[in-house]
C-alpha cells in the first residue's frame, strides 16, 4: 500500500510541475512560451542563435550568393513554377537563380532520386 501511495504522489507532482505555464503577461493571460514572430522559420520552426546565420566558411557557399541551375526537359511543364520559387526565395533572402552556363556546381532539377 505504501509503494501504491509513494507512485500516486509522485504521479501527481510530475503532472502538476509538468503543467506550470513558463510565463504570465501582465494582463493576467497565462503563456507557455512567448516566441518573437520574427525568431520564427516556416511560422512554427525556432532555430538556435548558432544555426541561424547558415555556413560562414567560404567554401561552403555560392560565389556572389548565385546558384546555378539546370531545369531538365521533362519537367518544362513546371519551369515557371520553379522560377516563381526562386523569385519568391531570392525576395526573401539574398540567394540569386541564374541558368546554368559552365559552372561546375550547380543545382540540377530533374525527375528522380536524389
């Protein structure tokens, strides 16, 4: 009988410190993690202080922010919808599309694995 009321107890405080709101406003309204909108990726995604700013070693990055790209003929259908999301990426962040001329390193679309 002991045993059975030292695990009901100690049920009980897990759950009630579990559910403790982290943070009460002044007005009362009780939140349990208050988040800048602007500290948030994709609306719901929070990446830590170190991660944000991506790859600063400069053989990890596009020269002059430009990727290079290569749209394969079977996906001519969706070349447009391709280069609306590179518009809407590029007005969003400082990466530029450009089509690929010779380029080593380029992004290639086509239909497949990988």
């Amino acid at each position: 009988m002991y045993q059975l009321l030292k695990y009901f107890f100690l049920t009980v405080y897990v759950s009630l410190t579990c559910c403790i709101p982290l943070n009460v406003n002044d007005d009362g309204n009780n939140h349990f993690l208050q988040i800048e909108l602007e500290d948030l990726i994709d609306d719901d995604v929070i990446l830590h202080e170190d991660y944000r700013f991506g790859h600063h070693k400069k053989d990890h990055v596009w020269d002059n922010n430009s990727i290079p790209f290569v749209i394969d003929s079977k996906l001519d259908q969706y070349r447009s919808l391709i280069k609306s999301a590179h518009e809407h990426i590029s007005s969003k962040t400082c990466i530029l599309f450009k089509e690929r001329t010779d380029e080593q390193n380029y992004v290639r679309y086509h239909i497949g694995r990988g």
